[in-house]
C-alpha cells in the first residue's frame, strides 16, 4: 500500500506544471498557446526571458527529484524506485491537474537521474550542457543526453529495473520531440539565442 501511495504521489506531484504556474504568476501568456506551445523551461525562455526559465526548469527538476530522494530515503526497491520515476516523469508528461497536456520531460528526467544517483544526474547534466554550449540547439542537447541515460544508470546501478525505466524514459522523450527531429532533420530547429 505504501508503494501505491508513493507511486500516485510521485505522479500528482509530477502533474504540477512549473511553466504554466510560473508563466501565470509572473503575468505571461501561457506557454501552451506561444512559442512552440511546450510547456517547458525552453518555451518560457522564448516568451519570457530567462529568469521565469531558470524558475521552471528548477520546478520541473525538483518534481522528478524530490519523489525520487523521498523513496531512497524509505528504503524502496529498485523496481518500486523505477515505478516512482516514471510515474513522475509522466505525470509532466501527461499532467492531471493541466488536462494532460504536459512538457516533453527533459528537466525532470534530469530531476530523476539525480535523485538516483548524482553520478548518474551529473553525467546527463554534463553532456546537456557540454552539447548545449556547442551546438546551442536545446533540443538536440537534450536529445544526445538522454540517449546517453541509459548506459550511464546501468554503469553506476547495474539495475535491470532502474535501466529499463531508464530506456522507455528515453523513448518516451524522443517521441515527445518527433516534431523537434522533423526540424532538426531538414535544418529548421531553432538556436538558443543569447
């Protein structure tokens, strides 16, 4: 029973969307109807600048990080912590409180990855950035990063449960992003400006 309680918590608190709740508390429009209609910490940095992005990038990697800690703490086993990620991760992706129409999960699958392990979250971190400061191409940084996700939680876990969630994590992110790899693909993705 505690298990379910956590994994339906872990879910609730993921559907709490950081970019519609920060874009409405600081009066900008909301970021599913500008932009490129995400709710996400790179649309809000389209619409509003980079203080309100920096505000919901942290909220969305907390809403994968706190779930996370809070089931390590409790001493849950790898297939539970697996269930408690995802169920998180899907619940920016598919968000209850927002009529299901969530982000694409980058931020908080890196909430995730660092509620794990910080090995496992700093190595994401590290190749996001690393990628993003030398393409400036938010999208395919994310996408190279996430790809790479996988190998590093099996490299640090040897977890077959937490490597698997891992994987269909990183699935899920792609297809969330179909219309950013169309882009990519014929040259048209945006460049993260200065």
């Amino acid at each position: 029973m505690i298990d379910i309680t956590l994994i339906v918590a872990a879910y609730l608190l993921g559907s709490i969307s950081s970019a519609i709740i920060v874009c409405r508390l600081m009066r900008l429009p909301d970021p599913r109807t500008q932009g490129s209609n995400n709710p996400g910490a790179t649309n809000v940095l389209r619409i509003g600048g980079k203080k309100p992005a920096a505000i919901t990038l942290v909220g969305d990697c907390l809403k994968g990080f706190i779930p996370v800690v809070a089931a390590h703490l409790m001493g849950v086993e790898a297939n539970i912590l697996a269930a408690i990620s995802m169920a998180a991760f899907l619940g920016h992706l598919y968000p209850v409180f927002f009529r299901f129409e969530g982000g694409k999960g980058v931020a908080t699958a890196l909430g995730v990855q660092f509620g794990l392990s910080w090995m496992i979250g700093g190595g994401v971190a590290t190749i996001w950035l690393f990628m993003t400061y030398v393409i400036k191409i938010s999208s395919l940084s994310a996408l190279v990063s996430m790809a790479l996700a996988p190998l590093i939680v099996w490299l640090v876990t040897a977890s077959t449960s937490l490597t698997t969630m891992s994987v269909i994590m990183t699935l899920l992110l792609f297809w969330r992003h179909r219309s950013n790899i169309q882009k990519l693909i014929t040259g048209d993705e945006e460049k993260i400006t200065d």
